[in-house]
C-alpha cells in the first residue's frame, strides 16, 4: 500500500527532478499516439452500442470525448516543452492525472450506461476496454498517477456492472475482471519501478561519464572508451526494459519464485553448455555469439509462466497432489503465450523473442516426446529449450526442497546421464558430462 501511496504521488523535488521530467517526457512523446488510439477506439464504441443505446446520448458521448482530446492536444502543443522546473513538472503531473481519470470514468461510465444487454456484444465490449487497460500498461507506465487514475475509473464500473447480472456466467466474467485489474496494477506498479530504476541509471552513468571527460589528456582515451561502454549498456538495458513490458502486459501476474543464485546458476549452466556445443555440427548454425549471449540473458524466464499459478499450489509446502501437479503443468504454456502476445505486437520477427518462448514453453519436453506441454519429440524440441532442460533439471536436483534434499554433484549427475535418449538430447549430454566439473564450480561459486 506504501509503495501504491508513493506512486500515486509521484514526488518531484531538487533531488528527482532530471527523472521526474524525463519520465514526464516520455508521457508527452507518446500523448499523440494515444490519443489516435483513442479516437480510433471510441468511434467503435459508438458502432458497437449503435443499435442497443439512443444514438443521441452516444453521439453526445462521443462529442464530449473529441472535445477533451482537442483540448488535451491544445495543452500539449503550447506547453510540451515546458518540463524544466519542478513547477513545470508538477503541472503536467496534476494535467495528465486529470485527463487520465475523466477519460477513465468516461469509459467507465459510458460501459454501465451503455451496458449492451446480449453476451456477445458484451464480451467485445470487455475485449474492447481489456485492450485498452493494457495499453495503459505499457504507454503510462513511466506516469503512475495517470496509470492508476485510468485503469481504476475504467476498470472498476465495468467489473461492477457485469457483476450486477448476477447470473453465473457474468459472476465468472467479472471475476476474470477483477484478477485483471489486480494483474494490471502489479504490472504498472512494477514497470514504473524498472523506468525509474533505468533513468536513474542513466543520469548516473550521464553524470560519470561527465567526470570522465573533464580529467586531463591522459585519461582522454579512458574516458571516451567508457562512454562508449555505457552507450552500449544503455541500449542493452532500453532493449530488455520493452521486452519486459510487453511481456508483463500480457502476463497473468508479476512474481518469481525462485531465488535470485538458482537464476544466476542456470545462466551460467546454459552458456556452458551452449559454449561447449557451439562448432558441433547440429548446433553451430543456431549457437551464435549473438544466441549464446540471448541464451544467457534469458534463461531467467524460462518458469515465467509459474507467476498464472495459484499461490496454494505454487508456494506449497509438500509435494503436490496430482490435480495439482496438472495445473503446474500448465505454467510453460502460460509463459510460452504471454511472450508469443508479446511476439506479435512487433511489426516483424523478433530472434530475442523468439528464443525467450522457445525456453518457456520447451523446457519440459523430453527426447521421447513423454514430457509437456506439447510432447514434442527429438529435434522437434528447439535446441534453446534443450539446453535450458539440462540446466534446469541439474539444479533443481542440486537445490534443496522441502520435500527433499539436496542431491550432491556425483547424484545429479549420475541422474541426469540416465535420462539419455529419454529425458535429454544425447548430444547435449555428451557436452554435460565432458563439462560437468564446469557445473560444479558454477554451482559452488552461486550456492544459497
């Protein structure tokens, strides 16, 4: 609740004020983006509800909302560049808060009143505004206050008027609304957290980077080195921050249950690996430098689909019945598509996409097509998931579990090598076993 208090009042002094106005600048670069969107999205509305409500509340409902956008457009043309001063900053906080949350209840509002009474129409009036909430996700991420505003004053009407038919299907549907909502608020709340996080480090790297180059001749070089270092850092970081929003506006939930060692451990698992396999035959086309370095990267995502797991299931202490080892059994699916959504919104083929849902969806198959989700079959199983399958299974084994102790390196090894030409590909056990002292020393140097 703190941290949502602190979002919300999105604090601006001396000492934020280079973060406040960047983020604030974002929200400004994206303003005519959004309010195309907008415009495009409230004519459908209108279509939508033409024949079910009096076409002149909905033309006047429509009127009313191009007038806003006009004058939100206004505002922006005459005071766009105005972001210098915390005064500055906190006008445009207090405007685009205002606007975030009369448009909101605009669609809030206009979603009860206009509430079209057959199913159909209204589970494409519930996508309709689902796409816009997750939008919101990801366009006012970088503007908590406007985020909450938006997404609640849109969100909470709705929930409640599918609720009010209090039939069984509706109760269902608002309940899936409710979970959004939640989903929606952990996602805005984490990604606002990761833009600030990157800004600041931004500045911070600005502002070494400044002292770097007013030292005298010798260190010239020294300096112009390093800047080129953090320009690249820079990128890199920009990059995986727009993976992770994408991703996270189509995810379930925002949660990680694995500790931070077991994702530095498997990393370094799957580039050993990848490394030592990278002029074999069979893997050398698919093991660039550019994969190899993918793979390392994210390898933390291969259990992203567990955050769509129950907290009863996923955080139990004990092994877990059957029923609901088949719902865990369902989480690289949950990975796997929250990534390909994410895949999909791009105007072409991403490669780091592409790997990030090979891993979550394969890395549970088998060699002999018994594993899941897919049962995928030998070199049916992309060669990220079955390297990432090694990896994984190596410190699981290694790790303590409630249920269980820790196996000892000899243990796991002599486990994993059993799974030959069943569990695992043949050939990227060859490259484990001949490496396996490489893993134990990654395990030790990353231990709990």
């Amino acid at each position: 609740m703190n941290a949502f208090l602190d979002d919300l009042r999105f604090l601006i002094d001396e000492e934020n004020l280079f973060v406040r106005a960047e983020q604030l600048r974002a929200r400004l670069r994206l303003l005519p983006l959004m309010l195309v969107v907008q415009l495009v999205i409230e004519p459908l509305f209108v279509w939508l509800m033409w024949d079910i409500a009096s076409h002149q509340q909905l033309l006047v409902w429509l009127a009313t909302a191009f007038l806003l956008h006009l004058a939100e457009l206004v505002l922006w043309v005459r005071s766009r560049d105005s972001l210098n001063t915390i005064e500055e900053c906190q006008r445009w906080s207090q405007d685009f808060f205002n606007f975030a949350l009369v448009f909101g209840m605009m669609w809030g509002v206009g979603t009860m009143f206009f509430f079209p009474g057959d199913l159909l129409t209204q589970v494409l009036l519930v996508c309709v505004l689902m796409g816009l909430t997750a939008g919101a996700a990801t366009m006012n991420s970088m503007h908590p206050p406007s985020f909450y505003a938006y997404v609640l004053s849109l969100m909470v009407p709705l929930t409640f008027r599918v609720m009010v038919e209090q039939d069984e299907t509706h109760v269902a549907l608002g309940a899936m609304l409710l979970l959004f909502l939640l989903v929606m608020l952990s996602s805005g709340h984490f990604l606002s957290k990761f833009i600030m996080l990157s800004l600041r480090q931004r500045f911070e790297n600005e502002s070494l980077a400044h002292q770097l180059a007013s030292m005298n001749d010798i260190l010239e070089h020294k300096v112009e080195e390093r800047t080129a270092q953090l320009r690249h850092k820079t990128e890199e970081v920009a990059q995986i921050r727009d993976v992770t929003i994408m991703a996270m506006a189509s995810l379930a939930e925002t949660r990680d249950n694995e500790t931070g060692n077991h994702l530095k451990r498997t990393q370094n698992y799957i580039r050993a690996l990848a490394m030592k396999l990278r002029h074999h035959p069979h893997f050398k086309d698919f093991l660039t430098d550019d994969n190899i370095e993918s793979l390392y990267k994210l390898a933390p995502l291969h259990d992203i689909g567990k955050v769509g797991i129950p907290d009863a299931i996923l955080l139990k202490q004990g092994k877990l019945t059957p029923e609901e080892y088949e719902i865990m059994k369902t989480h690289p699916l949950l990975g796997g598509n929250a990534i390909a959504m994410a895949e999909s919104g791009l105007p072409t083929p991403n490669r780091f996409l592409h790997i990030a849902r090979e891993i979550a969806t394969g890395h549970h198959e088998k060699w002999d097509g018994s594993g899941y989700p897919l049962g995928l079959k030998g070199h049916e199983i992309p060669i990220s998931a079955r390297l990432m399958a090694v990896a994984d299974v190596y410190d699981a084994l290694i790790s303590r579990r409630i249920y269980k102790q820790a196996y000892t390196h000899e243990d796991a090894v002599a486990y994993i090598l059993q799974g030959d030409g069943t569990h695992f590909d043949p050939e990227v056990l060859e490259a484990f076993q001949q490496i396996q002292e490489e893993f134990r020393q990654i395990a030790g140097q990353y231990q709990d």
